[in-house]
C-alpha cells in the first residue's frame, strides 16, 4: 500500500474568508504543517519534530482565536449557531491533535506511529478549511470583514 504525502494534499489553496489576516493565517499555517511533515518524513530528531509541532500548534491556536473575533461579530441565528459549533469543533481538534501529538512523542522515530499522525493531521486540517466554507458565506451575508 503507497502512503499518500501530505505534501501533495489538494488543501494547498484554502478557500479565501476575504479577510487578509485570516487567509494569511491559512497560509501560515500551511507552512507550518509541511514543516512538520518534512520533519517527521526525514526522521528528524524528537526535537526538531517537537520544535515543528510547537509552531503548527502555536499557529493554529492563533488563527482559531481571531477567527473567533470575527465569529463574535455574526448575530444572525445562523451565525450564533455556526459561532457555538465552530469553538467546538476547534477544541475538539486541537485536542486530538495534542494527543496524537503525545503518542507520536513517544516513538518519533516508528513508521507506523508517524503515519497515524500524519493521517490525523491531514483530516484535521482538510476539516480547517472545509468548515470555513460555511463561515465564508455567513461572513458575506452579514458583512463581516476585515
């Protein structure tokens, strides 16, 4: 069975929220993914995988708060609705992230330990940017922007 790299993930253009600060978040955060992907695929130290790890985290943990700025602006009962399950849904993922994060800590260096990361990082960011989508038209329908 060939392993799929993430590298060659479709997510490469996440769809534009048209707020400058927030795709430019996208961006980085993107970077930040395949920083920690090419660590883990060059079998990279523990600490080096950790120090990737840190800023992805720290990148995303960032982006979710400003979103959540944005989010607070919404006051249709869609956008309240979207504003509830979108906290959830980010801690929900920050969390799993976190874990898998602490299993593949301790044993960077087995395949199938990274393969499971990689797996739960590239639904959980393919997750990222498909639940923007909804938020992208609430955005546009109530005039938020940057």
């Amino acid at each position: 069975m060939q392993q799929r790299s993430i590298r060659r993930v479709t997510w490469t253009s996440p769809p534009a929220i048209g707020i400058e600060e927030l795709d430019a978040d996208h961006q980085a955060i993107i970077a930040r993914v395949r920083a920690l992907v090419s660590a883990l695929d060059d079998e990279s130290s523990g600490a080096s995988v950790d120090h990737a790890f840190t800023e992805m985290i720290t990148a995303l943990e960032d982006h979710i708060r400003r979103e959540e700025d944005y989010l607070e602006k919404l006051t249709s009962e869609a956008g309240v609705a979207h504003r509830r399950r979108h906290c959830q849904f980010h801690n929900f993922m920050v969390g799993t992230l976190r874990h898998a994060y602490t299993e593949l800590a301790k044993d960077v260096r087995a395949e199938r330990t990274r393969a499971m990361f990689r797996a739960v990082l590239e639904r959980i960011i393919e997750e990222l940017f498909t639940s923007d989508e909804e938020m992208i038209d609430l955005f546009r329908k109530e005039g938020v922007t940057g």
